[in-house]
C-alpha cells in the first residue's frame, strides 16, 4: 500500500513538472514568424525594329528572385517561394537562426549558402527585406534588412518608410520635412492629413527629385510599408515600392502557418 502510493506521489510531481528549457514541443513554442520580400525594379522589355524584324531584348533578367531557396529548420527543411515585391507566404520558425540555402543538397550537389543570421527576438513576427548589393546584377550575397512587423489591433493603419538606397530619402508635407538616412526608416501611426499626403523626395548630391506621393493610409485591418531602393544596379534614380500586410494577432498568424503547412 505504502509503495503504491509513493508511486502515485511520484508520477503526479513527473506530470505536474514544467518542461525544461529546450524541451517544448512545436505547439507550446512562443511563435516565431518569419515573411520574405525581394525588392527589385522588374525586368522589362526593349524592343526594337519594326514589322516582321521587330525584336525584343529583356532588360535585368536576374532581378527576378532565386526560385530554389531552401528554409532549413533543423533536421527538416521547406522550399521558400518568393515573387517580386510581394510579400511571401508565413514561416514557422523552431529557433531566431534563419538559414536559407540554394538547391537540394545531394550526393552529386551540395546546397549553397543564401543567408546565415539571427533574427531580433526569440518570439514576433519578422519580414526580411531582400535587395542586391549596390552594382551587383545577381542575387548573391543578397542586402539583407530585418522589419519588426507590428500584432496588436492598434497599429492598424500603420505606415513605414524604409530607405534602402545610398541617399537621404525625404518625407514633405505642407512646411515639414523628415529625413530618413540610407539603412534607416520612419514609422508613424494612423497619421494625420498632412502627413496622409506627404510627399517623398530623393536626394542626390545637393539636389532633391520629387519621387511620388504617400497616397494616403491603408484600408482598414491593413499596415502600410512604402520601401525606396534603387531603380536598377547600375543606376542612381530611385523607385518606390508599397506594401500591405493584413494586421493579424500572433496567434492567429500561428494557426494559419499551421494550417498551411498541414496541406498537401
């Protein structure tokens, strides 16, 4: 009697015991989510001739995005699916490293390095921005900007500027003016008209080149990310690239990761 109830003592401190560090499975995890954006001006075509001789020549093929990225997530992996300027699908991360190779590593091929970092946090939602180096025609050895995303139900209507080119980008309304250095961005929430209609700048040398208005905020639910890069490798114009993200809880972008990683 005695030692069954030692027994019964014993497996009910085991069951009430919390997991150790390391030791929680998938679902207890705090989420870590993860999105990707390629920015790049899109290729485009020139042609030339005319009639029966018209013929067309593509213009910076390889800024369209690697389609054979590999997310290594431990002993699994999961292709990554990125089209231009368009925000990816969710990504369920175990850890904040994030490995992203190229190929399938095999006994003929081994995978390529992508990206190698760690994210910011152990826990949130992340959108990693990809941009070629300055010059660089290819995707190798991509610009890589990290973006804390925003869940709670009050940045909806949110606005962020990121500026990813080499000179200052400003921001105008009425008799104001931000500046945003290269590598930096500037957030504000639900702004006021003014700021609704603000105007963005680019500066080269000593002179400012109107590029495009903010044109307002998002629809409602959504949050609004407006990234200046530059035009192409080679050149110094800049273009302006708008974003927006559904506002969602963490848990609830939790559950649709899961959802869709159940699906064939």
């Amino acid at each position: 009697m005695r030692a069954t109830l030692l027994s019964a003592l014993l497996l009910a401190v085991i069951a009430t015991t919390p997991p150790l560090h390391g030791q929680q499975n998938d679902e207890e995890r705090p989420p870590l989510i993860v999105r990707f954006l390629a920015v790049a001006l899109p290729p485009r075509v020139v042609m030339s001739g005319i009639g029966d001789n018209a013929k067309g020549k593509l213009i910076d093929e390889a800024a369209i995005p690697p389609m054979d990225l590999v997310l290594q997530k431990g002993k699994s992996s999961q292709p990554v699916t990125m089209m231009l300027n368009v925000p990816s699908r969710n990504y369920l991360l175990k850890s904040r490293r994030l490995v992203i190779t190229r190929g399938s590593a095999s006994e003929d091929q081994q995978a390529v390095g992508f990206i190698d970092l760690e994210l910011p946090a152990d826990q949130g939602v992340f959108t990693v921005v990809f941009t070629r180096r300055p010059g660089q025609s290819s995707w190798e050895q991509p610009t890589v900007r990290i973006l804390t995303d925003a869940t709670s139900a009050k940045s909806a209507g949110n606005t962020r500027i990121l500026n990813l080119t080499s000179n200052n980008i400003g921001i105008q309304a009425g008799g104001g003016r931000k500046i945003i250095a290269p590598g930096k961005q500037l957030s504000f929430a639900k702004a006021g008209k003014a700021w609704q209609n603000a105007v963005i700048y680019a500066q080269h040398k000593q002179s400012w080149t109107k590029l495009r208005a903010i044109s307002g905020t998002p629809r409602e639910g959504l949050v609004q990310t407006i990234i200046c890069y530059p035009s192409r490798p080679k050149e110094t114009k800049v273009s302006v690239l708008t974003c927006n993200q559904r506002n969602q809880d963490i848990s609830t972008l939790k559950a649709s990761v899961l959802e869709m990683d159940k699906a064939p």
